[in-house]
C-alpha cells in the first residue's frame, strides 16, 4: 500500500478534451472519457460509505491492483474535482 503525499491531486482534461489525466502523488492516470466516467462512478460509491470517523480512505488502482491511502481532504478533493469535471462536460453526464 502507498499513502499519497497531501497537497498532490490533480485533475484535468486535455486541450481536445478527450483525455483525462488524473494525478495522485507520483501516480499518473491517463484515461478516455469512458473511463474516466467509470472512475467518476467507483469514487462516488466510496463517497456513499464513508465512515467519516475514519482518517483515511483506501483506493484499489486498476493498474496492477495498486492500494493507495488517502487522507479524508485528499480524497474529498480528488472527488470534488472528478464531479467538478464531469459537471462542465455534456457527454458526460447521465
């Protein structure tokens, strides 16, 4: 399991806006829109079960099963700006 430095999550898409790149510590994502879409979903339903007594929050990566440990800002952040995303781009809402 890696835990994620704080302060190192970034979202963004790419100039044509059909690639993402999502970026947690020294783990970088590229992903298409469909899979992008699907990250959006997997994040949204650990949202769902928080426990927010908790301090930290574990991802499973598809690449190579990587475990991650989030702080619960550092997961908050990276779910906000993922929605936030989504939110501004019509193909991608359901």
């Amino acid at each position: 399991m890696q835990t994620a430095d704080q302060n190192s999550i970034s979202v963004f898409k790419t100039r044509k806006g059909r690639r993402f790149n999502v970026v947690i510590g020294n783990i970088k994502m590229r992903m298409g829109v469909c899979r992008f879409a699907d990250f959006k979903t997997y994040l949204s339903s650990i949202h769902r079960n928080i426990d927010f007594k908790s301090d930290n929050i574990e991802l499973t990566l598809v690449k190579n099963n990587l475990v991650i440990e989030l702080g619960m800002d550092d997961f908050l952040r990276l779910y906000h700006e993922v929605n936030s995303i989504i939110s501004n781009q019509e193909y991608l809402k359901n």
